[in-house]
C-alpha cells in the first residue's frame, strides 16, 4: 500500500465559476488486481497494454486504487506532479526478489486483461484474495506456478554432452589437471 499526502489548494470551477478549496488529505493507494478491474470496467480496454493513457485515465486509475472511503473528488484535481511520480514509482516497483527463469519465453503479443490474470489464479489454485496484493507481486507468484507445474524438459544427447563437455573444462582449469 502506497500513502501519499494531496496538500489543499485553491481550485476553478469552470461550471459554477467559482473557487473550489480542497484540504490536505492523506491517500492510501492500492496497485492491484482488483483496482485494475475496476478500471477496465470503465475504460473497456487492458490496463496492461503499451498503449499510452490520457491524464483522464491515470487519474481514474487513481481513484480505482483508493483505499479511503466518502474522498472530496477535488482531491484529485490537487495531485501534485511529485505525487503522480510518487504513484507511478509504486506502480512500477516489482516489491519481489524472487526470479524466475522460463525457458524459450519470449515477449507475449498477447493481450492481457485482468480476466486472464483471474484464469491464472484459477488455474493455480490462487486464493481470491491476492487479488489486493501489490500487482508485480501477484504476476510474480503467478510465473512461480507456472515454472513449479511445468514438466522438466528432457534434454538432448546433444545439449548433455555440451553440457558435460563444459563442465569437465571447468573442472580441468580448476583442478590444473589434463584429463
């Protein structure tokens, strides 16, 4: 969870013509499945394509990941630039050490919306609620299930004997030894 803290401001309203004052408020942010859902619902497309967002949408992307509860609208409109890096910085922070190595995976053109991250809990037998782990988290533990269910590749004669070929030449340097 990400807390930020949204000073108060001065703003225009075109509408009524008149001053709007927010107040310094604090945000608790959750980059999730959950909030990501809620923002393809809205928007009808992936959250996690290439394709750039308008400020519209990382704003209600915003509100999508907000924990409080009965928020002054405004507030959003009295983001500072520090707290939209501040977000992005949490959105884009993989909160895992964890590394995993698949084998011959390259790039996916496929398109994945938050119906697929679902299947994939299905599939692995994922509690529902991880769906308000931080997202690169969820992904993360996803691309584990999958690395653990796959069966392990037989390998040819070809790559064992490489593979021996390389290991005996490491041993041979280490060990100073010709055979």
């Amino acid at each position: 969870m990400l807390t930020i803290i949204v000073p108060g401001s001065e703003l225009w309203d075109e509408k009524q013509e008149a001053y709007i004052y927010t107040k310094e408020t604090k945000l608790n942010l959750e980059h999730s499945l959950l909030s990501m859902s809620r923002w393809e619902a809205r928007w009808k497309k992936s959250f996690l394509s290439s394709e750039d967002k308008t400020t519209e949408e990382v704003i209600d992307y915003i509100r999508c990941m907000t924990l409080n509860k009965n928020l002054d609208p405004n507030v959003y409109a009295s983001l500072t630039a520090q707290n939209i890096n501040d977000i992005i910085a949490y959105i884009n922070d993989e909160q895992s050490a964890t590394t995993v190595n698949l084998q011959g995976n390259g790039p996916s053109r496929r398109i994945v919306t938050t119906e697929v991250v679902y299947y994939w809990m299905i599939a692995f037998n994922i509690p529902h609620e991880f769906e308000r782990w931080h997202f690169s988290r969820l992904l993360k533990l996803i691309e584990v299930c999958s690395a653990y269910s796959m069966p392990q590749k037989k390998m040819s004669k070809r790559d064992i004997m490489a593979r021996n070929a390389s290991l005996n030449a490491a041993r041979r340097a280490k060990f100073n030894s010709k055979g």
